[in-house]
C-alpha cells in the first residue's frame, strides 16, 4: 500500500468530513443568532488562522476532528447573542446540524460518483491492481453486457448483482471492441461489508438514474450500518467490541481508508459516504461528550422547562469523554493487533 497514497486520502477524507459536520454547527449557529468565536477544522497547533468579522477560522495539524466554539456555551458567556440565551429549539437545531450535515452529504458523494457511470452502454473505466477482475483479464474499454445471464446497463444494477454474490463466482458476458461476447468467470471479493471485482463500471451521463443511485446506496448502507449495530448489541459478532470482529477505530479506519483509495477513486468516494453516515448515527447517539449527548440534556431541558444545573452537565460529559477515550483505546489495541490482516480479508471473514 502507498504510503502517500493513504496519507492523502485520509486528509482529504477526514478533512471533508469534519469540515462538513462544523460547517453544520456554524451555519446553523449563525442563522439563529448565536455568536460563532471560532470554527477550527483538526486539533493541536495551528498551521493557519485568519479573522473574519467575529470568527477566527483556522486549519489545525491533526486532521482527524474539528470544533466551532461558541459565545456562552463553555465560557460563561451570558449576553444576548449567547448559546444558553437562546430558547432551546435553537439550541436543539444547532447541536443536531453538524450530524444532520453528516446524514446528507453521502447523497451528494453518490451522486457525483455514480452520474458519470449510470447510462448505458455499461463499458469497463478501470481496472483496479490486484483485484480479481484484473486476474481474469478485463481491460478498460470492455463492455459489459450481461452477470449471471442478467442484461445490465447501468453501473448500479452491475454492483448489486456482483455485491449479491456472497463472494460466490460470477459469470459475466464481456465484448472487447468488435470481438464476439464470451463469458469469463470471476469470484469477487470482500471489501468494506461489499463484494466487487475490482472495476470502475462507465457509461453515459445520466443524471436522473445517477440520483437514483445515489438513494439506493444511501438507504443500502443505512440498513447495513443498522444491522451491524444490532448485531453487536446481541452479541452476535464474535469476541463483541474487543474481538476480531468488532468494531474499528481510528487505527482500522485510516488503514480502510487507505485500501479503498487502492481501489479507486469512486470506491474510496463510496467509503466516504459510510463513513459520514457512521459519523452522523454515532454522533446523534446520547452518549456524554458527543453531540446527542448534549442534545440527550437539551431534550430534558424542553421537557421540564428547566435547563439541567450546568456544573451536572459538564461532570457526566467528562466522565463519558473519559470513558469514551477508553473505549477508542481498547478498539485501537484491538485495531493494531489486526494489521497483519488486509481489511477486506477480515471483514471477509467476519461475514461469516
């Protein structure tokens, strides 16, 4: 794996993300009067900073989160234009919009990724190194006319068939320029929670079934995402959060990040668009120190009447930040002790 390859591809990954979900927080902020002091993309020392009216912005050496601060919502700040001023149905919209961002943007990441691929004639773009579809012969410019005696023509209908397989083989009706069709015989592989065969599939620009796309992918990883998270909540993947199949931190998600930008430019923009939507659901989760925690106590807020004693508030968000950065740590170790295993090989086997 290219090592500049997955630095550049978690910095752009992550610091779409991130910029995304504060840019949430800051608009939002902004439209209901609140007084933005700044909006800051990473964590550590600063690389860049600059002043915009009241708003200092700045770009940060650690590009793995993010933060828009505030008048009033950790400094005491009791003015007007200040956070704990504000009723708190505005509050409520302004913690809830950097997940809500995070929700939307893969529709958007679908779209642009599959517009340009979604009309027929379904033709090969590219053919990603050492992947199975590579093994067998498939060049760029290979049109695709048939999976498992299925006509396709689009690239969606391709991806569904191929990721319906379970990893069993495939049979696909190909023709290279003038060529007679022949069938070729392919076993896709597991990568990411999805089987494919290491292809970019092109066709026409088509706008309408690129934004149909873009809504099956989003409602297909949503259900996946949900699954996943029920399954461990039963105890169904083995060893639970600590185990082989449990869940990645920031450890296993770079080095996913890094294989799907291995893949190609449209399967790391797909991977993009998952990890926003874990980023969206875990943060709306009424887990202290995240924002549905906050929203968790905006929520009794509204219920009573009454805002919750603030000095409270802050004792739970910093026991749950503690044991938050335990729980990360223990997923980290568990991530670590994986690495002598590719990605999509472990979630192969994790599948059952």
């Amino acid at each position: 794996m290219n090592p500049l390859v997955v630095v550049l591809a978690v910095v752009v990954v992550f610091g779409m993300l991130v910029t995304i979900h504060e840019m949430g927080h800051l608009l939002v902020a902004k439209l209901m009067g609140v007084k933005v002091l700044e909006f800051s993309v990473g964590f550590g020392p600063a690389l860049a900073k600059t002043q915009r009216g009241e708003t200092t912005y700045g770009i940060r050496i650690i590009p793995l989160g993010g933060y828009v601060k505030l008048a009033g919502m950790d400094d005491g700040e009791t003015g007007p234009r200040s956070f704990n001023a504000k009723p708190v149905w505005r509050r409520i919209l302004i913690i809830a919009a950097g997940s809500v961002t995070n929700l939307l943007l893969p529709f958007v990441i679908f779209f642009f990724a599959f517009v340009g691929t979604a009309g027929p004639p379904l033709q090969v773009r590219s053919v990603s190194a050492g992947f199975p579809a590579e093994a067998v012969g498939l060049q760029p410019g290979d049109k695709i006319l048939a999976v498992n005696d299925t006509q396709v023509t689009v690239g969606d209908d391709f991806r569904s068939i191929v990721n319906g397989s379970g990893g069993q083989p495939v049979t696909i009706r190909m023709q290279r320029d003038s060529q007679a069709p022949r069938d070729i015989t392919v076993t896709p592989r597991n990568v990411d929670g999805r089987y494919v065969i290491g292809i970019v599939p092109t066709g026409s620009f088509d706008v309408v079934t690129g934004a149909k796309d873009s809504v099956k992918e989003w409602f297909g990883q949503l259900s996946a995402i949900g699954s996943g998270f029920v399954a461990l909540v039963r105890g169904q993947i083995p060893g639970g959060i600590a185990g082989k199949c449990g869940p990645s931190g920031p450890v296993g998600i770079v080095r996913a990040t890094g294989e799907a930008a291995q893949a190609g430019v449209v399967p790391l923009a797909v991977f993009a668009g998952f990890l926003s939507l874990n980023l969206g659901i875990l943060n709306l989760m009424p887990i202290p120190a995240l924002d549905g925690g906050r929203l968790f106590f905006l929520l009794i807020e509204a219920v009573r009447r009454r805002p919750i004693n603030p000095l409270r508030e802050q004792m739970v968000h910093q026991a749950g930040l503690v044991v938050l950065l335990g729980l990360i740590l223990v997923i980290s170790f568990n991530d670590i002790a994986r690495l002598g295993q590719s990605f999509s090989d472990l979630v192969t086997s994790c599948s059952g």
